[in-house]
C-alpha cells in the first residue's frame, strides 16, 4: 500500500520507538511474500508478545497506516507498506506472533492484505501503555511524510 514519506522516517520512527536492535519492520526482499496471509503463517518462531520490541511494532504500524494514500479504517494496517523510496513491510515474527495470539486479523481490502487489530489487540496496546488505537490516531502526525534528504 502507498504510503507518503521515505522509509529512512519510518526507520528512525521504529528506532524511537525500539531503541533495541532489531526493527520491527524490514524491506520487501525478493522471496517475501507479504500480500499473502499463509506467509505470514508460515515458519514458526519462539517470539512473545510481551516484549517491548511487539508494543513498539504495533505502534509503529498503526502510526504508519496513518500516511496511507488510500485512507485505511482505525485500527488497520498494510501488509506492504510501499513508501515514496522503498518497500517494507512489519516484522514476520511479530505479526505471526499477534495472528496466533489473536491481537490481529488479516484480510483483503482489494489486492492487499492489511491487519486489523481485534479487540484483544486494542486491550493488549492499553495494557502496554500504548493507548489504543483512536488515541494513536489522535496524535500529531507522523513523520513519514517529511522528506529526508
């Protein structure tokens, strides 16, 4: 999905969000598959949602579905997230980890796939201090927009 900004803005975004190692969002490579949901199913990994790393990512998405040039309903999210110079998309683990926990839901919405976050989703954000997802989309808006030179 389309989304206004550069990636660089996304990945300082994650960086603030996450100041740990590993992102939680990552570029499109060539074997990814990310408009398709048994990908996203597939190879399972010992994660848990309770890190700081998985509320940081949930954010972090929600924040960017934000900047979508087609406006997505609260509480989604793309699966591909096509920025002005680059592809990305959320970390494979931790979406697989919020599918199999229940916090999200995949769907088509046209050709693409976008996540809804379910009730337990938004109950799993408050309980990590992250508000839910009206508040995140009350916030002043993100940085992706803004170009980086």
């Amino acid at each position: 999905m389309r989304i206004n900004g550069r990636s660089a803005a996304a990945k300082r975004r994650a960086a603030e969000l996450y100041p740990g190692e590993s992102l939680p969002i990552s570029v499109v490579k060539p074997s990814d598959r990310p408009l398709s949901l048994e990908w996203w199913r597939s190879n399972p990994q010992a994660e848990s949602s309770g890190s700081a790393r998985h509320a940081a990512a949930l954010t972090l998405y929600l924040e960017i579905a934000k900047a979508s040039k087609i406006q997505l309903p609260e509480n989604t999210f793309p699966a591909r997230i096509d920025f002005d110079d680059e592809t990305m998309r959320p970390d494979k683990g931790v979406i697989k980890v919020f599918l199999d926990e229940g916090l999200v839901e995949g769907r088509l919405m046209g050709s693409q796939l976008v996540f809804d976050v379910t009730a337990a989703g938004n109950r799993y954000l408050a309980a990590q201090g992250m508000g839910n997802q009206t508040a995140v989309r009350s916030s002043p808006s993100p940085p992706f927009s803004s170009v980086i030179s």
